[in-house]
C-alpha cells in the first residue's frame, strides 16, 4: 500500500511541475504575441504580407502550445491509470484454463 501511496504522490508531482511549466510557457507566449503585434500595428517597416505572415505563426504557434498542453494532460492520465491496481478479474487461487 506504501508504494500505491508514494506512486500517486510522484503522479501528483509530475502534474503540478507540468502544469506550473505550461502555464509560464503560456503567460511567456501570451507577452511575446502582445509585444509582437504591439510592434505590429506600430511600425511603419513591416509590410501588410509580413503582418499576414506573422499573424499566421502566431495562431500556429498557439495552437501547437495548446496541442502540447493537450498531449501533456493525457500523458499523465495514463500514466496514472498505469499505475493504479488493476482490478481482479478473476477469484485468488484460480488459475486460467487454455482452450
């Protein structure tokens, strides 16, 4: 029972150094797009195409961050359902019969 304990604690932690790294991943990528479309809508040297351009990376960017944050959130489910017991599917001292 000791290591079910001390494996949902390590699950526990792995989950809140995830979250805490994504959420300075997204608070850093939320400044950098306002800082990038401050100098944007600003600047005279970036032409119409170039804001197109841009524009485009951002909304790709975000949308890989939040693909990640996705991947992340079910890596850590399964990796807890690994670790929890599996249920008995059949009576203790009863052994499988081959067809």
């Amino acid at each position: 029972m000791a290591t079910e304990k001390t494996a949902e604690q390590l699950v526990e932690l792995l989950k809140s150094v995830l979250d805490a790294m994504m959420r300075n991943v997204f608070t850093l990528q939320d400044q950098g797009e306002r800082m990038l479309n401050l100098m944007i809508d600003q600047g005279v040297i970036v032409q119409q195409e170039g804001r197109r351009m841009l524009s485009a990376w951002l909304a790709t960017t975000r949308k890989a961050g939040d693909q990640y944050a996705g991947m992340i959130r079910r890596y850590i489910q399964t990796f807890r359902e690994n670790l929890s017991p599996a249920p008995e599917s059949r009576p203790a001292g009863k052994k499988r019969r081959d067809s």
